[in-house]
C-alpha cells in the first residue's frame, strides 16, 4: 500500500429532535491509503451512513457536523467554503448513494443525468460528452443504448450500476459506496462487487464500503472498521478481524453470518443498540455483551493500537 491518501480525526455528527441531541458519530478516527479498499461495517444506527455523508459535507438540518478534520491530501474538507466542496464532489472524492432508484432522477434518462455530473465540472459539450457517457457505461458493463433510457427501465442492479458510474464519471480518487448491494439478490450483489473493484483498478482509487454484511466485507476490502453506537470500536486488516476478532461486538457480529455448517441455525446479537439521545455509561455495548465485567459499567474504553495495525475500544485488551 502506499501513503495515506484520507485521514478522518475526531469526526462528530449530531441530529437536533424533541427528544434531545442524537449523537450520531462520536469521534470517529480512521485513515484510507492510496488504492485501498476500507470497510465500515455495524448494525443500522450504528453511524456507517451518517460518517459516508459526513465525508461528503452531504449532512443537512437537522442534522450537525460538530468537529474534527476530513483531510483529502492534506486539505480540510469541512474548513472548504460550500462552493469549493461542490467542485471537489465526483472530481475528488464521489459517494455512491444507498437506494439507487432514490438516487436517481426518474423523469430523466441516463444519459442525461450522467451529463449533468459531467456538465457542472467540466465545459465539454456535445459528441465529446456523449461520447464520454458510453465510454462510462461501458466501463459499469451497461450497453451504450442504456443513455438512452430511464430509471424505471432498468433493473435493480443496472440502476446500481448507472449510480457507480455517476460516481466515477470525474475520476475521483476516492470513492465511497454505501451500502451499494441492499435489496439486491445475491447474484446481482456479487456482479456490482466485481464491478466496483474494476472500476477502483482502472482509476487507481480508494474505496470506503459501508456495510452490514460482514461476509462482503471479508471478500473484499483490505481492512475493516467496526462501528457501534456512533463510535469505531475495532479497526484492523480484515483477514485478523475474521480470524481472530478483539472486541466482542466484533466476535458477535461474525458469529451471526450463516454458514453451511450451521445450516437452521441463525444466530443474533441479544439485546438492543442503545439510545444515541441517552447512552448508557462506561462502554456504550456493555448491557448487551456476554464478557462484560465492573470497569465496562463506569469507563468509556478508547479506541489503541493493542498489536501492530489492529485497534480496539475494550477493557478486555
């Protein structure tokens, strides 16, 4: 791998609602190197999404960026103006949204859309642009007739597709899928992977893929960030993570993917993410974890290097 191309220090994300702040990410660190793939991976309401849009400056009312730093080659993208951010958007750094037919806008064809990306970076017009588009959706495996179509056109995993290429329309250097494989079958999944690793090859990109499903993330990225209640609580090279699991979140997580060997028998985390409004004291995963002792009831654990490259937030390491 080489140097470190994203470093993200002390992100924190919060939602104003009657109820009182909902602390969405909770100082979340993490780096991605040049020609990385980086999974973020925990329940729904973890903070995967809400980091990804964060990344972005995609967070709207009611929703806050109370801190931190995203440096993209050293350059603070939360200190940019509205404006310069909006040109860094596709041309640097890209999202790959979660719910492609929500993405897209129904009433336009693909082509079209794909034109508008283009058109707010670039003054090309005309053969140049339409040409461009076919080179882009070949590039996703999608036919060159496909411009020519609407969303309602295409199945789930061609609009998946239409949404990738969106995304690599600039030539970002990197790019973030979140949840890109969601109400797709398994098939249709495993074709947008390969396509999203074809794409980052071709480029020479970084990807952060935002996940639940931790048997994708073990067939595909390079290191795997563990989130849970807004806050990171294992980071590590994916293959140790799958191995051997450090914080017991992790180890639960892992120990509820379905397997052939314990076909019938579905395994899940007992218990309930905990509220974001009012979070239990001391380590927020404690009342649900089977290796709790007194410490985890009063102290919040942080997040350290325990051995080389693998992080984690428990009192047990």
């Amino acid at each position: 791998m080489s140097a470190d191309l994203l470093h993200v220090r002390d992100l924190r994300v919060s939602y104003a609602s009657p109820a009182g702040e909902v602390r969405a990410v909770e100082g979340v660190s993490f780096t991605l190197r040049a020609g990385e793939r980086l999974g973020l991976a925990g329940e729904s309401g973890s903070g995967k999404s809400t980091t990804a849009l964060a990344l972005m400056r995609l967070i709207r009312p009611p929703g806050r960026i109370n801190g931190g730093q995203v440096l993209l080659n050293g350059m603070d993208l939360l200190a940019l103006s509205d404006g310069a951010m909006r040109g860094l958007r596709c041309a640097a750094i890209s999202l790959v949204p979660q719910g492609a037919m929500n993405s897209l806008n129904p009433v336009l064809r693909i082509g079209h859309q794909l034109a508008d990306t283009i058109a707010a970076h670039d003054d090309s017009r005309g053969a140049a642009t339409e040409n461009r588009i076919s080179d882009l959706l070949e590039a996703v495996g999608l036919e060159r007739r496909v411009a020519r179509m609407y969303p309602h056109e295409l199945s789930g995993g061609m609009k998946q597709r239409v949404c990738i290429a969106i995304a690599i329309s600039l030539r970002p250097r990197v790019i973030i899928a979140d949840e890109p494989t969601s109400a797709l079958d398994v098939v249709v999944q495993r074709q947008v992977i390969e396509t999203l690793g074809t794409v980052q090859r071709n480029l020479g990109a970084s990807i952060i893929l935002v996940g639940h499903d931790m048997g994708l993330m073990a067939q595909f990225v390079d290191r795997v960030g563990v989130l849970y209640a807004g806050r990171l609580v294992e980071l590590g090279p994916v293959r140790d993570i799958m191995l051997d699991p450090l914080h017991p979140y992790t180890q639960l997580l892992i120990a509820s993917v379905p397997t052939l060997e314990s076909r019938g028998v579905f395994k899940g985390i007992p218990g309930l993410p905990p509220s974001l409004v009012n979070p239990p004291p001391g380590c927020p995963f404690h009342p649900r974890c089977p290796k709790v002792v007194d410490r985890c009831a009063a102290d919040m654990p942080t997040l350290r290097e325990v051995r080389p490259g693998r992080w984690v937030a428990c009192h047990l390491h």
